[in-house]
C-alpha cells in the first residue's frame, strides 16, 4: 500500500487546514500551499525511489517525502501587483484570478512593505518597486543569518567570502520572484546573474500533482570519459600467450 511521507511544523499539524492551488511567483506555473493558522507553507515533493523514511516505530522505504516550508504571502501577492504597475486598486481586485481562484485567500495580507498604500480601509494599493527592491535586500540578508546561524554552508567550500553568501542568498530568494525582478536585485547588490547560474544546485522538485506519478526523465547521452596515457597503453597491450586471471581459479 503505498503511501505519503508529510513533515508539518507543529503548530500548524493539529488544526484545520486547507491545500490551496496557487500560481508560484518566479514562472506562474501551478504550485500546492498548504494553508493553516493564517501562515502559508509551501508543498515540496521529493521523489527519490532509494531512500526510506523512520516514521515512529516504522520505516517506510521508496514513497515520497512531502515537506511544508513556509513562505512570505507578500511573494504570492507580488506578480498580482506588478501586472498594473501604475495605478492603484483594491487589492481584492487585484487577486482576481479565473485559473487561479484560491488568490482570494491572500486578500489579507500586509502589501505595505512593497507597494504604496492609498487608503488602508479600503486596501487599494499600487506596486512601489523601490520598496519592493529594499524589501527583497532585506530577505537576502535574512537568508544569509540562517545560513550562518545553523552552520549551512553551499557547496564544498567551507570559507565563503560574504560577496559568496550573498551571491548564494540571492539566488534563493530568486527562486521565489519573477526573472525580471531577479534581474532588477542582481544589479542593486551588484551581483552577476551569470556567476551565480554556473555554480546555482539542482533545484528541488516542486509537488504540483501529487495524485499522478512522476516519470523518470532520461539524462542525455554523455560521452565516454578520456582515457589517461596508463589506460590507454594498458588497453593496448598485447595479451596473445597471456593467461586470463580467471585460469588461475579454476579447479584442478
């Protein structure tokens, strides 16, 4: 019988809770947030066929491992506002979304930090994409205190320069942003988009459709691997007369 593997934060595990399909902010693609206790946490699926879980006293071995990590709303909000850039608008307005309805559910949230808010009764708003930048710096530097504070260190290099952590950190928070707006903070910390993609690590994979399984894609072809000089004149050695190493274990 197969099953899910869920890692829930505990105050949010024991109260009503609803999965809401949301478009995700960096390319607009459908995304599961799982929505609890007015926090919003984001569905991540890893689906590793060789691994195994300790769940209690039972191990569970090849089933998928689901994990909700909570994310800022203002992120799910922020590609809603930059569609009307220059014009204020009832953010419940601005939500409206036909392919998207569960958007409603963000009509709550503070936009103060990244838009211009007219009157705060009424919530008509308007994208302010200096706040927006000052706002999105403050979570690279968010991001970089947890590394550091919980010992995270990316990749192999255990001496990073803090230009290495920022670099890293920015591409974090640019996994949650539009490539325009990463574009736009790559050259306020004046960081090179390029240098970041080259050492960026493979991504984890996003629980979209947890009902339908997902296929194993096949890598490319890669090309054999160059011999040195040793293995190539050991390849050609010539063997005629020559013993084979299983000769020697037969039985007499």
């Amino acid at each position: 019988m197969s099953s899910i593997v869920t890692l829930l934060p505990k105050s949010v595990e024991t109260v009503d809770a609803s999965i809401l399909t949301l478009h995700h902010p960096k390319n607009g693609q459908k995304c599961l947030v799982y929505f609890a206790n007015n926090t919003f946490h984001e569905l991540l699926s890893t689906t590793d066929k060789y691994v195994s879980w300790f769940v209690g006293d039972s191990v569970i071995g090849g089933e998928p491992l689901t994990i909700a990590t909570k994310i800022d709303p203002v992120f799910l909000v922020l590609p809603y506002l930059m569609k009307s850039p220059h014009q204020y608008a009832p953010l419940d307005q601005t939500l409206v979304d036909e392919k998207f309805p569960c958007a409603m559910q963000l009509s709550e949230t503070d936009v103060s930090t990244v838009a211009d808010v007219k009157d705060e009764r009424l919530g008509i708003v308007k994208f302010n994409k200096e706040k927006t930048l000052n706002w999105l710096v403050g979570k690279v530097d968010k991001v970089i205190n947890a590394m550091k504070e919980n010992g995270v260190e990316p990749g192999f290099n255990s001496l990073l320069s803090d230009k290495e952590y920022q670099r890293y950190a920015v591409g974090v928070v640019s996994d949650y942003i539009s490539a325009t707006l990463s574009s736009d903070l790559h050259d306020r910390l004046g960081i090179e988009v390029a240098s970041y993609e080259e050492e960026k690590p493979a991504k984890r994979q996003k629980l979209t459709e947890p009902e339908e399984p997902v296929k194993e894609k096949k890598g490319p072809k890669t090309k054999a691997p160059k011999q040195t000089k040793s293995q190539h004149d050991l390849a050609n050695v010539n063997t005629k007369g020559m013993k084979s190493m299983a000769s020697f274990f037969k039985k007499k």
